[in-house]
C-alpha cells in the first residue's frame, strides 16, 4: 500500500503558518493562528466526507438536498497541543464527536506514554480524525493510532500542522492505512526531538507554559 501524504499547500493556510513559526509572536496570537488554520485544514480533510439526500423545502419547492451527518465523525485530540486544533475543526462540523489520548514523551528516551484514553461509545460506526500538531518523532502519532485502532472506528485520518520526514516514515511504516494531512514536511528533527526549523513546542506556545 503507498501510504497517503497531503500537504495542504493553500496560501492563506501557508501565510497562517509562515507567522506562527515567528519566535517573537504571541501566545494569544499564535492560539488564534492555530484555531484559523484548523477551520481551513478541516475543509480539506472533510473533503470526500459521505453526504446523503435529505428533503427539504425552499420558498419555491420540495427537493432533494445533500448534508453530512457530522455526528460519525470523532475528532481524537492527542493532548496537550492537539487542543489547540479542536475549536477550529469544530466549527466546521459543530455535531463531532470529541475522544482524547493523553500522551507524554519521556524526555529522554522520546517514547510516547498513555496517561489517558476515553473515546465515545460507537466507535465502529465513526470516522475519526486524529489532532497533533507536531508529528515529530512519530513515536505519539503511532502509540495514539494503535489505542485507537483497538476500537475500531470506520476510517482513520491523522492531521498535523508541522510534520518532520522521520516522524512521517515511522508513522507510515506502523500505519500505512492511515492518511497524513500537514502544511508543511519541514527538513528534519534536531537531537531533542524537536522539528526543525520548526515553530518550538507548540504545547507550551499555545497555553504560554514557558
Ligand atoms: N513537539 C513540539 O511541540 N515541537 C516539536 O518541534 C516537536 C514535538
């Protein structure tokens, strides 16, 4: 299988993202830019969502019109920065369900460690959309993607604003079904685990923790 990469070249997302990675921007600006770039990410990963024909009357006729059920989508938020995707993904399709993985990276061996995991019930009948911001090493992407799998959700897309080309190939080898959408593949991780050149640790940008 050719594992599936989509970098969502648009310019207002690129722009969007040019002024995030700015060490000098706000916390507040930076949550802000997060929230706008998930509302247009979302527009692509919803792309090809199924629709079905409903009746509906305008002010002239009865037809046949097209709606999502948005309530078989599950957002999957990675914690803690995987928040900051969320509020903009659920403007765009507002009746999602929400599932959290709490994951920590131990600082030393860079290994992703479950501290939380709750999903709604129904899995089998949901498409879920997994939120990280950063796929670095690959290592939270992957552990989060094999909880998940565990319940069996129809479909399984993975968005992440930065991704490092080590983190996308780790990830693919685990999970080749498992489509990646991202703004950019940045050149590499540096010895810290960090994507460089990156945008920082997105967590402690978007809740202003350091
Ligand atoms: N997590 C981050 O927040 N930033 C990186 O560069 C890598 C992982």
């Amino acid at each position: 299988m050719t594992a599936d990469v989509h970098v969502i070249a648009h310019p207002l997302v690129q722009h969007k993202l040019t002024l995030m990675r700015e060490k000098s921007r706000s916390t507040s600006s930076f949550r802000r830019l997060l929230g706008e770039i998930s509302m247009l990410m979302a527009y692509e990963v919803t792309r090809d969502m199924p629709t079905q024909l409903i009746t509906i009357e305008t002010p002239l006729e009865t037809m046949q019109a097209p709606v999502i059920d948005g309530k078989k989508t599950v957002f999957v938020v990675i914690m803690r920065a995987g928040e900051g995707f969320l509020d903009g993904m659920l403007e765009v399709v507002p009746g999602a369900r929400v599932g959290h993985v709490g994951l920590y990276r131990d600082p030393k061996t860079l290994v992703a460690v479950e501290y939380y995991f709750k999903m709604p019930h129904d899995m089998q009948e949901r498409d879920a959309i997994v939120l990280d911001p950063m796929l670095a090493t690959g290592n939270s992407a992957v552990a989060a993607v094999d909880r998940l799998k565990e319940t069996r959700p129809k479909s399984i897309r993975f968005v992440s604003l930065l991704a490092a080309p080590e983190g996308l190939k780790h990830f693919h080898d685990h999970h080749p079904d498992v489509p990646v959408y991202t703004a950019a593949i940045d050149r590499q991780l540096n010895e810290h685990g960090y994507i460089v050149p990156g945008l920082g640790d997105a967590g402690d940008r978007l809740f202003g923790t350091k």
